[in-house]
C-alpha cells in the first residue's frame, strides 16, 4: 500500500525472513540532504523493494525510487521538474570485510545494530542519481550577446588573412619557432 509512509529503519533479519516486499512513499521533505539539492520544495518519492536471502550476507534488497524533483537546468537556468526513476540493488552488510566481499555482486548497504536505515539508504540512493548538470529536455541553447559579438568579431572578410583568435584578448603567434621542432633537432645532433 503506497498511501503510508516508509519506516525510518527495519530488522534486517525480519524483512529478509519473511521475505518482506514495502511499497511505500517517503516525504522529501523529510530528507535534509536532498533537500537542500533541490531547486525547491518537492512531493514524495514511491519506493518499492523487495527483501530477499543473499548466500554471502544478512540478505539483498531490490526496488525503484520514482518522483519528481524539481532542479535547475543548467542550459535556461529555470527550475523544471526532472522525472526520477531509479532501480537500487543493495546488499546488506554488517562489516567492511563483508562489504569487500560484495561488492562485484551489487551495492553494498551497512546495517546498523542489525537494522537497515531506510531513509538514509534512500536518500543517498537519490543523491547519487541526479545529474551533475541537469538540463530540462525542452530547453533552447541560449544566445548571450557577449557571444554574438564575439562571433562577429571572429568572421573576416574574404581575401583577409590574420592570425586566427582563440578568444578576444588572445591571438596566436604562428611567428614563433616550434619548441617540438628545435626539439626534434637537439635530438638529431646527439
């Protein structure tokens, strides 16, 4: 049932032996950390996981996190809803000598006491998932003035020749002597 809110922790043992299966929302605004990534205040996120017995450890939990969080697009610089759909596939852990065990098998998730942090495993499960530079789908490269006149400088009359410009205040030098190729002769005389 999506309606109640996901627990905080969970008896790892319990959910793995019973096979335990959680669908749940969790409030965003009850993940500081996310949160304070956000371009704004947010809904919840739906999560769905499945806890099931792993040979090597306490036992393995697999979902999805679905939502929207609302970021800015790097390329507008307007907020937009950015729609979040993220598979998780956990191992549960007591240890660091367990956690080196299984870590070619999926993600590892440290237990504390026994018990499984629900919202903190989430969180950073989301936090790992949003992009480094979000850009909204529909958003136009932008034309910034500085950059029209720089294009126009750069554009020359046909029958021109200059040294060619990697920017306003910078021009290449094609007089100087290659520093490869007196390089090269030094090589040569030795």
């Amino acid at each position: 049932m999506k309606d109640r809110p996901i627990p905080v922790k969970l008896k790892a043992h319990e959910a793995v032996a019973n096979r335990q299966k959680l669908e749940a929302n969790v409030a965003i605004d009850a993940l500081p950390r996310l949160c304070a990534a956000l371009a704004g205040p947010a809904g919840m996120l739906n999560v769905t996981m499945q806890f099931d017995p792993h040979p090597k450890t306490v036992g393995r939990v697999s979902g999805q996190i679905q939502g929207q969080l609302p970021l800015i697009c790097q390329r507008s610089l307007e907020v937009f809803l950015w729609p979040l759909d993220v598979p998780f596939d956990w191992i549960m852990v007591r240890d660091e000598a367990e956690e080196e065990r299984v870590l070619a098998d999926a993600d590892p998730v440290m237990l504390e006491e026994e018990q499984l942090l629900l919202r903190d495993a989430i969180e950073d499960e989301v936090l790992l998932a949003i992009p480094l530079i979000p850009l909204a789908p529909d958003a136009p490269m932008p034309i910034l003035p500085e950059a029209e006149t720089a294009a126009a400088k750069t554009k020359k009359p046909q029958g021109e020749t200059k040294a060619p410009q990697i920017g306003d205040n910078f021009e290449l030098d094609d007089s100087r002597p290659n520093p490869f190729l007196a390089l090269k002769g030094q090589l040569r005389k030795g």
